[in-house]
C-alpha cells in the first residue's frame, strides 16, 4: 500500500470581506409593532431617544399612513439608521 509522501490540505476558504461602504454604513433595521407601541416608545427602545420618533415615522409613511398614531400590532416597520 503506498502512502503519500506529501499530504497536504486544501486551502481553507477566505471569509468575506465587507466592501467598505458596508463597514462604514449601518443597515436599517425591521421591527414589528406590539401592543402598546408607539413612534416614541419605538424610537427609545431602538435609538434611546423617543424624539426621534419623526424619523421613524418618516420613513414609514406608506405603512402607517397619514396619522403617525395609527400603529396597527404586526406591522413592520423600517427603522433607518438613526442620523
């Protein structure tokens, strides 16, 4: 039986590299409404500052509609990356 005389292992697959626009621009994020959610009450837990619930608000106007009050429990919501 011959055995090899030099075994060597395939080389181990590189990881990914994020580009470096990734690295350096945060994603938005989803979050589904609970009851008893409002834009304030999201953007504290999310952001730790409820006045930065315009933000949110702003970049879900499709889903929420004109009224900011008008959360549904289940809706999705984008939450931009906070600026």
């Amino acid at each position: 039986m011959a055995i090899p005389t030099s075994a060597t292992a395939p080389p181990s697959p590189r990881p990914a590299t994020p580009t470096a626009a990734a690295t350096l621009l945060p994603r938005a994020q989803i979050y589904v409404v609970e009851p008893g959610d409002t834009l304030a009450l999201i953007a504290r837990k999310v952001y730790g500052d409820a006045g930065l619930w315009q933000q949110i608000y702003d970049a879900n106007k499709d889903t929420i509609g004109e009224t900011p009050d008008a959360l549904r429990v289940g809706m999705r919501l984008t939450i931009p990356p906070k600026s």
